[in-house]
C-alpha cells in the first residue's frame, strides 16, 4: 500500500465574501479544496481574486518542486 502525503494549508480571504478554505495538494498532484465555513468542497474554477492567486501560486510551487525531485532522481 502506497501511503499518500499531503500538504494542507488554510487560507482565509480578506475581501468578500471572507471564505475560510482550506486547500489539500496531494503527491500525486491532486487537489481537494474545502470551504471551512459550509464543510463544503470548491473546484479551483469557483475561486476568484486573493484565493484564486494562492491557488495557483501554491500549485506552480508544486509542479517545481515535483520537477526538481524528478531531476535529482533522474539525473
């Protein structure tokens, strides 16, 4: 059985409507994203301004360092 780590990091908006999220990056580049205040799930297409700038810095920072982990390995 493979184990799975998972990073998780809150993040709460400043601006309206103040959602409390917290964003799950998974090893193997999945994503699970769920709004703290209704426990329910958001896809990244419902995010908008400040979370939607986390997201997608939190997801580039992903991709680079998966690629520099698969260079080490593979060089």
């Amino acid at each position: 059985m493979i184990e799975m780590n998972c990073n998780h990091l809150r993040f709460v908006e400043r601006h309206r409507p103040f959602r409390d999220l917290t964003f799950k990056f998974y090893d193997d580049g999945r994503l699970t994203i769920i709004d703290n205040g209704s426990r329910s799930s958001v896809t990244p297409s419902e995010l908008k301004g400040e979370s939607r700038d986390f997201y997608v810095r939190q997801r580039i920072a992903f991709i680079k360092k998966n690629l520099a982990a698969k260079t080490q390995r593979y060089a």
